[in-house]
C-alpha cells in the first residue's frame, strides 16, 4: 500500500453487529460425562490433591 492512499472504516451499529453472531457461537455445551465429573466430589477430591502435588513439586523445583 503507498503511503498516499487512504483506507476507510465504517464501523458497524450494534443491531448489525449482534445479527452477525448467534448465542451458541462462543460456547462450549457440556456433555454428560463432562457434568457428571463436575460434580462428582470423590473426583474433585482426586483433582485437588492432584494438582496441589504439582505445585508442591514446583515450588521445590525452583528453590533449588
């Protein structure tokens, strides 16, 4: 592009912007096995202390 020449934007009104995208567009919709884990609370325990490990080995690794 020379440095001459001019480019216009046209920004779009709220109506025409929102008619452009649906609500489901950006949302990911759980499954049922997804829910089930969600609220299952022996695997959110497991989850817990799964992670809660991870970060204990990782701030052991960085004071060393």
């Amino acid at each position: 592009m020379k440095q001459d020449e001019f480019v216009e934007l046209s920004l779009l009104d709220q109506k025409e912007l929102s008619a452009s995208y649906r609500q489901g567009d950006f949302v990911a919709l759980p499954n049922n096995n997804t829910k089930f884990f969600r609220t299952f609370f022996p695997w959110q325990l497991v989850r817990f202390i799964w992670i809660n490990i991870r970060m204990v080995v990782m701030i052991f690794k960085s004071h060393h």
